[in-house]
C-alpha cells in the first residue's frame, strides 16, 4: 500500500446533504496539486446516510477512506480518530460543511515546502455568522489566552495542515478531555498562519448550538489553565480579609456604641453572598475532579465499528 503525501482529514457527522459537493470540490483541487492523496473521514456515529455515502465515495476512488465510530464521541474525538489513520507526509484538517474554502490547501502545501510543520486558518471574517456567535467567539479566545498558559491564537478553527513530525507529537497525547485547538498550539514546532474569509455552511446544518459551545469553552479551559482554581482560592482568601475587616469594625462599633440587634437584610445578603461563593468555588473543583475521574478510567478514546483504509494510485 503506497504512503501518500497528503492526508485529507475530514470529521463528519450527519452531512449527507453536503458531502458529495464537499467530495467533488476537494478532488478537484487536490488533482491541482499535483501530489498523491488520501481522504480518510472520520463518521462520528452519524445517523442519517453518511456512512453509505461514504462507502460509495470508497468503491468509487479507493483514495477515498473512512473509519465509523460505534457511536457518536464528539468532534474533537472523531477527529482523533481521522488523524491516527491518516498516513501521509503533510495533513490537512478541514470540515465537511464547506465553510474552510479547500482551495486555500494549495497555499498551505506551499508554506509547508518552506519548512513548517504548522500552517493555521485565521479567519479574517466569519460570513453568515450572527452578531452575538462573532461576540462570544472572540470574548472566548481573549478569555483563553488570559488564563492559558500556551497562547491559543485567536479566530483560528481546525482548519489546517500539520506535518508528519508535529502529527506524532499530536497524537501522543491521548487524554480523555480533547480542546484539539490548544493541542495543536501545545505540540509547537514552526507555525505559520494564512487569512481566508469563512464562508456560510454549504448545506445542511450546524450541530454546535449556544450550550454546547458554552461547554466546549469550558472544556478548554479546564483543559489547559488551572487558573480558575487559583482565581477561587485568592478570592476566598480576598472574602476572609473582608470578613476579618468587618468583624472588626462589628467588635469596635459594639464596645463604643452599645450591642444593637443587626439588620436581617445585611445578615441574610452577607450570607447568600458567602454560600454562592462556596458554591462557585465547590463546581470549579468539581470540574477538575470529574476530569481527573474520567482519565483514571484510561477508556480507549473511540471504538471503530468499520473502517476502509484509502489506497493511494501508484
């Protein structure tokens, strides 16, 4: 079986509806390039057609390969699972919807020529995108990058090309807890960045909604920042000096003016206030047991229910 020079990793969960578009348009430009290729897509547990079409993609060009999970793991886990069976030279992460423009992988193969093993999408505008998506997007790569300890760079999804060097770095790490673009940032090496304009989703419909991206955003940063535990502890620390402060001035203000009965409503403020902060404090720990929970059990990342391994032209 013949080692391509370019891997095509494509995660793909219920997109019937755009896949054959997706197909015909990368081929078209990986026969531009003019180097060998393969496609391995990685079919999340997908529930409509996907994985028929996928095998039909197969027997029509044995370039064309794809691995089924059992189930649906999540992006982030699909495309783990796409990059451990890529094998070529250079990969390129890219989604199925069509948003990340293929064309842009000819630039990124010539980056790579230069010598670097990272060639990251950033993108200059998000087309079709709501106002609030485009808001939240950014005040989450500042907020990342405040409290990581490696710099995520910003307005930059899985779109892009990694070499062979920094892919088995990559897939060395094999936590439960995968925030892929701070992996990417992690393994480091020379990275480079090209600027494109995403485009709207091609067909179909996005899977991410408001509550998964809030719980992706918290998998980040659990994942690379122990700060949010270190922010509760000082912010304990800053409520005990108040306390002290306060129950000083309560001990002064009773010897000089007499013992008067406090007021319920400071009372019950003052305690509703330290009950949330124990509570806000307890669910940050909480996040970070349950992770160390999930990855003492060391369950396999994925389960393959079919694979088809591509076969590139000799």
């Amino acid at each position: 079986m013949n080692t391509p020079d370019l891997s095509i990793v494509v995660p793909a969960y219920n997109e019937e509806h755009v896949l054959p578009s997706f197909v015909e348009r990368i081929r078209d430009v990986l026969e531009k390039i003019g180097v060998s290729w393969e496609i391995v897509f990685a079919n999340d547990g997908s529930r409509d057609s996907t994985a028929a079409l996928l095998l039909q993609f197969h027997l029509t060009d044995p370039r064309i390969g794809f691995v089924s999970l059992s189930r649906n793991f999540g992006k982030e886990i699909a495309l783990t699972a796409g990059l451990d069976h890529a094998r070529g030279s250079a990969v390129v992460v890219i989604d199925a919807d069509l948003q990340d423009p293929p064309e842009l992988i000819s630039e990124m193969m010539a980056r790579f020529n230069e010598g670097f093993d990272v060639v990251y999408a950033r993108r200059a505008k998000r087309v079709g995108e709501t106002a609030l998506k485009r808001v939240t997007a950014s005040a989450f790569y500042r907020v990342i990058n405040v409290l990581a300890d490696r710099p995520i760079p910003r307005d930059v999804g899985d779109f892009r090309l990694l070499s062979r060097r920094a892919l088995d770095a990559l897939l060395q790490l094999r936590e439960q807890h995968r925030f892929m673009k701070g992996l990417f940032s992690w393994v480091g090496f020379r990275q480079t960045e090209i600027v494109y304009t995403r485009a709207p989703r091609a067909a179909g419909s996005t899977k991410w909604n408001y509550w998964r991206l809030w719980n992706f955003s918290i998998e980040g940063i659990t994942s690379f920042s122990i700060r949010p535990l270190q922010i509760a502890s000082y912010f304990g620390f800053f409520v005990a000096i108040l306390s002290v402060v306060y129950g000083s001035i309560f001990v002064f203000r009773t010897i000089v003016y007499g013992n008067p009965v406090a007021g319920y409503p400071s009372l019950l403020t003052i305690m509703l206030f330290l009950g949330g902060v124990q509570l806000i404090s307890l669910g940050i720990i909480g996040e970070y047991i349950g992770r160390i929970f999930n990855e003492t059990k060391n369950r396999p990342l994925y389960i393959v229910a079919e694979r088809m391994i591509s076969d590139t032209a000799p």
